[in-house]
C-alpha cells in the first residue's frame, strides 16, 4: 500500500432558495449517498433526513429571497461522507457560527431527549443520533456554513424511532 493520502469523492450543487420546494432534493441526496457510500439504506435514509434538515435551516433562516444555497458532498467508501451547507447569510436570522455551537450547546444541555415537538429542535435531534461532528463556519463572503460528518466504519444502531 502506498503513502498517498485518499481522496474523497465529491460533488457540490448549487441552486437558488425558490427551486428546493420544486426539486425532489431529498431523492437527489438519497441518490448521491448510494453512489458515494456503501451505507445501508436505513443509514442513507437517516443522513438523507440530516442533509434535509441542514438545506431548510439555511433556506428558512439564513437565505435572502433571491439567494442561493450550495450543498457539497464529500465521501471515501467504507471510511465517511461529509456534506456541507451553506448559505448566503442575509435571511431572517443573521447567526454566525460562534452563535450556531453555542445554540447548538444550550439545546443539548437542556436534555431535549424525547424531541415531542415536531419544530424547533430538528438540529438538535440530528447531532444526538445520527452524525457523528458537526461544525459552524463563517464564510468570507457572509452567510454560514455548516459541515456534517459521518463515519462508514460503524453503522451504530442508536436510533430507535426512525
């Protein structure tokens, strides 16, 4: 075996604010994992869910009308797949990433673990029981980015109710 380091797969797509309610994303994700990963369909559902609730977070808070959100996907079969959202920073809610962990941190301390509200705590919910990281990036341009990671080593079975 050779020093060189493994090079991911990747693919990024870029598309504005209005079309996501128009494009079946969820079943492009759903397609881009099985061909980046060899993780279950059960898994691929669930980081599916993931992508899906990254991509409305930054259409519904962090993207003006006219606005565009890229979503990347990065993937070593057998190793992990990361997948990256980012917005252009200028819709209802002007958070940067300082302010996302430190969100994201009070929600987790609060103990949100039966999750009975069906809004509100999606971001929460993914970080406890399907990624494995996440973090917050404040992109030069203004907006925020937001990397999910999951690794393909294990596929653990902690979640009981997806």
């Amino acid at each position: 075996m050779n020093n060189e380091l493994i090079k991911p797969n990747q693919l990024q797509l870029i598309f504005p604010k209005e079309i996501y309610n128009k494009v079946n994303l969820r079943e492009i994700s759903m397609q881009i994992i099985k061909k980046l990963t060899n993780m279950s369909d059960k898994w691929i559902f669930r980081f599916q869910s993931a992508i899906d609730e990254l991509c409305s977070n930054a259409i519904e808070y962090g993207c003006s009308n006219n606005g565009k959100i890229s979503l990347a996907f990065s993937a070593v079969p057998d190793n992990f797949i990361e997948v990256s959202v980012e917005d252009n920073g200028q819709g209802t809610k002007q958070i940067n990433a300082e302010q996302m962990k430190e969100i994201l941190e009070k929600e987790q301390q609060e103990e949100m673990g039966n999750f009975s509200s069906i809004r509100g705590n999606g971001l929460t919910k993914i970080v406890k029981i399907i990624v494995d990281q996440i973090n917050f990036y404040d992109l030069p341009q203004g907006g925020l980015k937001v990397i999910i990671k999951k690794s393909l080593q294990k596929e653990t079975e902690k979640i009981q109710f997806l």
